[in-house]
C-alpha cells in the first residue's frame, strides 16, 4: 500500500526494532479491551435456498477482503510491480461489501458502509509505513486512528440493526479484525514466516465468522426476503 494510493511505494525492509514491536503489543494489550460476552448457541432454522446463497455470497465478499488486504500487504513488503493493481481490487471490494446490503438498508447506508471500509483500508498505510521506519510515537497514534475507524464501523452497523448487531458485539468483532490483521502485517514486515501464515490461517476463520454474523443479522431483520 501507498500513503496515499495513488504513488509508488520504496522497498520496504524488515522491521527488526524492539521497541517497534514491543510498542505495538502494548498498544494490542491497551486498546479496546471490552469484549462482548460468549452466547450459548442455540440451534437455528435450515436456511432457505435464497438464504444460503446470500450467506455464500457474503462469505465471497469478506474472503475477498482478506485475500486482497493479504495480497497489498505482501506486494507492499517486496515492492512487488503488481502492488498498484491490487491496491484498486482491494479498494473494488469495499465498494462490493457496500452494495450489498443496499436492498435491504438503502443506498444512503452503502454508501456509508463503502466510505467507512476505504477509510479502514487507508488507514492501514501510516500504520505501516511507521512499523517500518521504526517511529513508535507515529505508530502509536496511527493505530489509534484505525481503531477509532473500526469503532466508527461497528457504531454504524449496530445503529442499522441494534437487535442482531449490538455495539459490544460489533466493537468485539471489529477489533478481533484489526488486531489480527495487524499480526498478519508486522509479521510479514519482520519476514516470519510461519508466523505470518499463522495469523492469515486466523484472520480467514475470523472473517468467516464476521460474514456470518453480518449475513445471519441480514436475514433475520428481513425473514420476507428469504
């Protein structure tokens, strides 16, 4: 990723600064610590054709999200030639993510929902860019800037459907994503490998679980629908 999308990005090198990395588990173990409490599931109908290929259809979505955030994140670190295009793919998706609940909560809301999702997207540039030039009091602030974005994210979607998306529950949500995310990141930026892969494998479970919420949510607010 670039600073500001639009330029190309200088190689980046691995991010071997103690204080780096010491700065950035602090700042995981201080940040939005709430977390909504564990339900006992409770069994749930069989979906209808209509609504399973909803539910497959944002699970499409949110993978896509974490294939591409994955794919910017590894062209960022190498100064892969293809970081442009997959920059605009990722920042495609978001748009994608948006209008699909349009249908259902109007194109005001996606529109909102895409804007949002952008700005978490650009958010992760500084966050970046300070791990790798080692600049803990930038780094600090920067996180706290994606956090509040991710804030800002589960305010709007638990102000569309407060039954099924409670705030607890979508800040929950919304920092497990971004701290995991930002595993995946420093992990790459440092070249650990295993670790990196480690932290992919759990974003890819996380956002499974993201999608179904969204979608259970969905289907649940609109029964009529599907």
């Amino acid at each position: 990723m670039t600073r500001s999308m639009t330029v190309s990005t200088p190689r980046l090198m691995l991010v071997t600064a103690a204080g780096v990395v010491a700065a950035v588990a602090l700042i995981f173990a201080a940040a939005h610590t709430a977390r909504a409490d564990s339900a006992t599931p409770t069994a749930q109908p069989a979906l209808t054709p209509k609504a399973l290929a909803f539910r497959q259809a944002m699970n499409k979505l949110w993978e896509d999200h974490i294939t591409w955030t994955r794919m910017v994140i590894v062209d960022f670190a190498a100064n892969l030639p293809d970081l442009k295009t997959a920059e605009v793919r990722l920042l495609r998706n978001q748009a994608d993510i948006g209008n699909a609940i349009k249908p259902y909560y109007g194109a005001a809301a996606g529109n909102k929902l895409t804007g949002l999702l952008r700005a978490h997207i650009l958010g992760a540039v500084p966050v970046l860019a300070d791990a790798k030039e080692g600049n803990k009091a930038k780094l600090t602030k920067d996180l706290k800037a994606w956090y509040a974005n991710g804030h800002q994210i589960a305010a709007f979607l638990a102000s569309a459907n407060p039954k099924d998306w409670s705030l607890p529950m979508m800040d929950a949500m919304m920092k497990n994503h971004l701290d995991l995310t930002t595993q995946e990141a420093v992990a790459r930026l440092q070249g650990k490998w295993a670790a990196d892969v480690k932290a992919y494998d759990r974003v890819h479970v996380e956002i499974l679980s993201m999608a179904d919420m969204l979608s259970t949510g969905i289907i649940d607010a609109f029964p009529n629908r599907f």
